[in-house]
C-alpha cells in the first residue's frame, strides 16, 4: 500500500468513527428521552404530581401522550386531566406551540440519522475496498484516538454543567430554537412543571453515560476483532 492510500484509509476511518460518535449520540439522546421509567423515577425523586397537583397515574398518562405526540404517533396535544380537582386542558397554546418546535426537532434528527448511517455504510465500504480486511486496524485506531478526544471534551462539558447549567441550557435552545416559546412560566405552565431543570440535568447526565457506555462496547468489540484478524494474519 502506498503513503497515500494509507492516509487515505485513516481519512476514511476517522470520518467513519466520527459518523459513528453522532450517530450513537443522537441514539442515546432518543433512549433516554422516550423511557418510561426514567419518567416514573424522575416525578417521584423531584415530587412532581404534588407540584402540579395531579395524581401519578395521570401524570405518567399525560406524559404517554405527550411522548407520542413529539413521535407523530398523535396529531395533537388537546390531552385533559383533573389537575387540582379540575377537569382541563392540560396544555395552553404557548406549550402547545413550543411542542411542535420540539417535534420538528425530533424529526429533523431522525432524518439526519437515517443520512448519517447511509455515509457510514458508503464510508465502510470505501474502507473496505481500499484496506479490505486491514479495514479493522485502521477504525480501532481511528476509535481510539477520537475517543480520548471525545472523554476530554464530554469532561469539560460535564465540569460546565455542573457550574452553571442553567446557561447552557438556556444555550441550547437559542441554538435550535428560533424564538421565545420554551420560556415557560413555573406557576401557570404544566409542561415545564412536569420537567423542570432539574429533570432536564438528569436527563443530560443519563443521555452521556448512554452515549460513553455505547462506545466503551463498540471500542471494545473493535479492539477484540482487530486483535482476532491480526492474530489469524500471523
């Protein structure tokens, strides 16, 4: 193999991983949002059915909906519940409006997976017609320089959010969201009520353990078959 294949291949490589990294991220973020039971352990450790004043089994029913509701499984959020021995909407327009920011947001990830995984699978393929079965060798390394890199950057965002999450939260939603509806009043707004920031700090830390824990098992699966072909190679 020539000089220029080989940096051709770790060019290829390196892209492939780092396909890979936002792919699995974008994973994470989905599995941790839609679990039920991350739901559940949430409103019983910040005691939200007392906060908004709705029984449990109602809360975790309205959370169903919503859920559904950012998958397109719904078409809307008219969703009532007794709520201070009330029988109303659960949602007002302004939470409403902001929800549909949210389900364009789900969609548009999941159509930049679906894009992501179809140039992975290009970018494999490239690999693997230029190195064939070396293809391993070049990803596993590929992985773990960017993986080193990665830890060192989810540390420094772990060391920010933990300083002041609320900025970068607040972030965030500038960068995705064109306008002020996510600004949510704590006393009248339900939605917000049911995941305050504290849900949401919860959810970030949970979304980079899922992610880190992916890549530790693909790491690992990658090392086990770099070191199996280069033994056979022997």
């Amino acid at each position: 193999m020539t000089v220029k294949s080989g940096v051709l291949a770790y060019i290829i490589a390196v892209t492939a991983v780092l396909l890979l990294f936002v792919i699995f991220l974008l994973s994470a973020v989905e599995l941790a949002a839609f679990d039920p039971k991350f739901y559940r352990s949430e409103y019983k450790k910040l005691d939200r059915p007392a906060a908004i004043g709705i029984s449990e089994e109602e809360l975790l029913r309205v959370t169903r909906e919503l859920l559904g509701y950012v998958r397109g499984q719904r078409e809307d959020l008219d969703i009532t519940a007794t709520i201070k021995n009330q029988e109303r909407a659960v949602f007002n327009q302004r939470e409403i409006d902001h929800m549909k920011d949210v389900r364009v947001l789900f969609e548009r990830a999941q159509m930049v997976r679906r894009i992501l995984i179809i140039v992975l699978l290009l970018s494999l393929s490239a690999l693997y017609f230029l190195v064939r079965i070396k293809m391993f060798r070049y990803l596993f390394r590929s992985f773990l320089f960017s993986f080193i890199f990665l830890i060192l950057l989810f540390g420094i965002l772990y060391i920010l959010i933990n300083t002041n999450f609320t900025l970068y939260w607040d972030y965030f939603h500038y960068i995705f969201f064109d306008n002020d509806l996510w600004q949510l009043d704590p006393r009248t707004d339900v939605l917000i009520q049911m995941v305050p920031e504290e849900f949401f700090y919860d959810l970030v830390v949970r979304i980079i353990f899922y992610f880190i824990g992916g890549m530790v098992i693909l790491g690992t699966m990658l090392g086990f078959t770099h070191a199996w072909m280069s033994r056979r190679d022997k």
